[in-house]
C-alpha cells in the first residue's frame, strides 16, 4: 500500500509531462513533500515551481536524496540514474499509474477513459462541478487553456481522473463511476491484440458499480459494456441522454439535450465540433448523476476555458488563421477536418505529423480518407515518442495511402518540419486555416510560421 499523508516525500521522474505534472499538483494538495526532475526546463516545470515543487532539470543519482518513494512516467526507462540510484537505495519506484491508483483510492473518484475524447470530457466535468459549487478534485492528463495545470486537490467529496488505456493500467484505479467516450484500436501490441484491449475496457466498466456513462454512437463503447447497467448519452434515439444540433460557428456549438421530459437548451458548447457536443453532453450526464442542478450544470458549461491543444486558437497574422489539435488517430484527424471544414475559411491547410511508429505500422492504411476535408494536406515524418525506428515505417506510408486513395488530392510529404515552416510561409494565404494535427512537436511550427509572417509584412 502507498502512504500518500502528508509527510511523505516524494521523487517523481518526467515531472514535466502532462501526466506527472498533474499528480506532482494533486501530491502537493495533499500536503506531500515533492520534488522532481526532467530533461528540459519548460513553462510546465515554472507552474511546478509556483506550487511548492522542488524541480530539478536533467537527471542525476544526486536528486532523490531524501525521497521515501519514486514514481516515474512511461517515458523513463530503467536505466535512468536517478531510478538506478533508488533501487539500490532501497527506495521503491512506483508507476505513474500505481501512484495516482493510490490517490483514487482517497476519494469517490469519476474515472473518465475512451479512445478519443477523454481528456476533454474529463476537464469539462471538472470545470462544471467547480463552477457548480461541489469543490472537486480533478487530475487531466493535459495542460489547460489558460496554461495551468490540468489538476487540483480539494477536500470536497468527488474526484475526476483521466483513465488512460495506453499501457493497460487504468483498471487499476479506484473508480466508482466511470465515463466511456470511446473505443478503437489502439496502443496495440503484439501481446495485446484488439480483443485484449476491448477486454480491458469491459473491465473498467465493470468496476464502476455506483453509475456507469457510456456514449451510445460508440459501437465499441457500447459493445464493451453491454452487460453492465449504463447510462447512455449521443444524438440518436437510444441516448437517455439526447443531443441536438441549434446552430454552430467557427468557436462554439450550440444544442438542447434532453432527458426523457426534461429538456435543458440552450446548451452552449465553448468549442467547435459534434465530437466535443458529446463529450459536453457525457459530461452534463454525469454532472447530473452526481447531482449537479441541469440548469446549474449548462450555465457552468458556457463558461468552459478549454484545454491546450484541443482545437485551440494559436493566434492570426497576415489574415491566416492557426489553429492546433492533438488528433493523432484516424477518427480524431476526420472530426478536427470536418469541424474545420464548417468553419468558413477560405482554405483549410492542414498539417499532420505522424505519432509513434508501433501505430502508424498498424494505422498508416486507415488515414487514406481522413483529410477528404483539407483543400491542401503536409505529412511530416513519425514523431517517435521514445520509440525506436521501425525498418520501413514512416509518414510517407500514410501520404502514399491518401494519394493513392484520392490521386487529385493536394497532398505532399516532407518528413523536416523546418520544410514544413518554410513551405507553409511560402504558400498560406489571407482567409486560410492553417490547422496542424498531431501529439508530438509539431505543436511547435505554428508560432514559428506566424513570426515568418509577421516579419513578411
């Protein structure tokens, strides 16, 4: 068992991650000693800094001096010196997820999880139930809007957590109620097959005994969980909880939902997209079933800030328009272009930047129609995410798929996102969206295109 009081001290390696960085927060809440190292100062470490963290940049045996227990992220391997150090120590070195099953276990926990959608729907519970006074606890595995933190420890009786499935651990929390926006494959290994991940998922629903949530135009979602008592939520008429479209613009999206009799309208959406409807519907139901007022729950909504890198404004020079999403599978890269494809621009310019190799090898086909949307398309090489290349998989697979399937589309490969900056400074013109797709460093291009612009004029 992790003690998680007050006193303890706590070393957490890859602190600057949005998933450490998040329980480095939650840890200070609790009134936990905490500090952490990672490879490069960035604003997230600064944020870490103002909340009491001890942060460290860079790795050496040195820093968990002190420490009575280690967690670590994904992304550090045994080798890490500081992890090599606490385990002759003697200290024990925990996963991330071990740490925040820990915490879970504090609170009446809401564990949102799904293949796409769940960190959005995770913050927009989190913001409806503060705003409509129930003081919880929340931990996201992203950045906010606004550039705090995704997380929050409160005395309050509910706690939100994202439920991450990539490394098959999110069935360890202590979840009484679940969320479940979702299921796809992916993550897929060897030794994990679609069957063994939709088994996992079956499980998760199956521990939320005290209220269950589950999209119901999910065709996974709902075959996972068809043998648990749920609460539905979508656009059709087997949603208990029901969304229809009002009317919508480039920045928000507005609708009524309905329970049975009870209608709540309008529901104001603060961000574009039907995908993100749902995931404010998900999050209205089980605000509800949490016992949050409807109409309390809809005026919270309106007020919603938003999370980094979900559709988010980059900013605008030279009449052109960027914004930056995290879609990185193949159904998310289809909404983002169909949310911006109503968004009335002149062109949309999207660039996609690969994420891993292990998912491109197993995706790369299923991208061939997902930018039907985009009147001009960039593919960049794979962001490896700490992967090892793998012989014979790169972007050009996945432009290879989109030309072969649509030959007349304005598609191009260029693997160096510095060619991608030059290129997309060269040809954006005033009323174009340029909209960059991905979860690794490309999220860095558009402010780069934006200076080229600005020093053009």
């Amino acid at each position: 068992m992790i003690d998680l009081c007050p006193t303890t001290r706590v070393h957490l390696l890859g602190v600057g991650g949005a998933g450490m960085s998040a329980i480095a927060v939650v840890l200070r809440g609790l009134g936990c000693r905490v500090s952490g190292s990672d490879s490069a100062d960035t604003p997230v470490l600064d944020r870490l800094r103002e909340v009491g963290v001890d942060v460290f940049v860079g790795h050496d045996a040195a820093q968990i001096s002190g420490a009575e227990l280690v967690a670590r992220s994904t992304a550090v391997g045994d080798d890490n010196p500081e992890v090599v150090a606490a385990l002759q120590a003697g200290i024990p070195v925990y996963r991330r997820a071990e740490i925040l099953a820990a915490i879970t276990a504090l609170r009446s926990t809401v564990a949102v999880a799904g293949t796409h959608g769940k960190t959005t729907t995770a913050a927009m519970l989190s913001h409806v139930l503060m705003a409509a006074g129930a003081d919880p606890g929340f931990v996201v595995g992203a950045m906010m809007a606004d550039g705090s933190i995704g997380a929050r420890w409160s005395q309050g009786r509910w706690l939100v957590v994202e439920a991450d499935e990539s490394d098959g651990t999110f069935g360890e929390l202590s979840a009484s109620r679940a969320v479940l926006t979702s299921v796809e494959p992916d993550h897929l290994r060897r030794d994990r097959p679609v069957e063994q991940l939709e088994a996992e998922f079956a499980r998760f629903c199956t521990g939320a005994a005290d209220g269950l949530v589950v999209c119901a135009d999910d065709p996974g979602a709902m075959r996972v969980s068809e043998d648990c008592t749920r609460v539905l939520y979508g656009s059709g008429p087997e949603a208990d909880w029901r969304w229809r479209l009002l009317r919508r613009n480039r920045h928000s999206i507005v609708g009524e939902v309905s329970l049975g009799s009870e209608v709540l309208s309008p529901v104001t959406v603060p961000m574009p997209g039907d995908h993100n409807a749902l995931n404010a519907t998900a999050a209205l139901a089980m605000a509800c079933e949490l016992g949050i007022d409807g109409s309390d729950a809809v005026a919270a909504l309106a007020g919603f800030g938003g999370v980094a890198r979900r559709f988010e404004r980059r900013g605008e020079v030279a009449g052109v328009e960027f914004i930056d999403d995290y879609a990185h599978l193949p159904t998310e890269v289809a909404c983002s272009l169909r949310t911006a494809s109503e968004g009335g621009w002149g062109r949309v310019v999207c660039v996609f930047q690969p994420h891993r190799y292990t998912r491109t090898s197993h995706l790369w086909a299923a991208f061939a129609h997902c930018f039907e949307a985009a009147d001009v398309v960039i593919i960049t090489d794979v962001y490896s995410a700490g992967e090892s290349p793998v012989p014979g998989v790169s972007g050009e697979l996945i432009w290879q798929a989109v030309t072969e399937a649509h030959p007349e589309a304005d598609a191009v490969y260029l693997p160096r996102l510095d060619d991608v900056a030059d290129r997309l400074a060269e040809m954006l013109r005033p009323q174009d969206l340029c909209l960059t797709l991905g979860a690794g460093d490309l999220v860095e291009v558009p402010d780069q295109v934006m200076s080229m612009l600005a020093g053009r004029r």
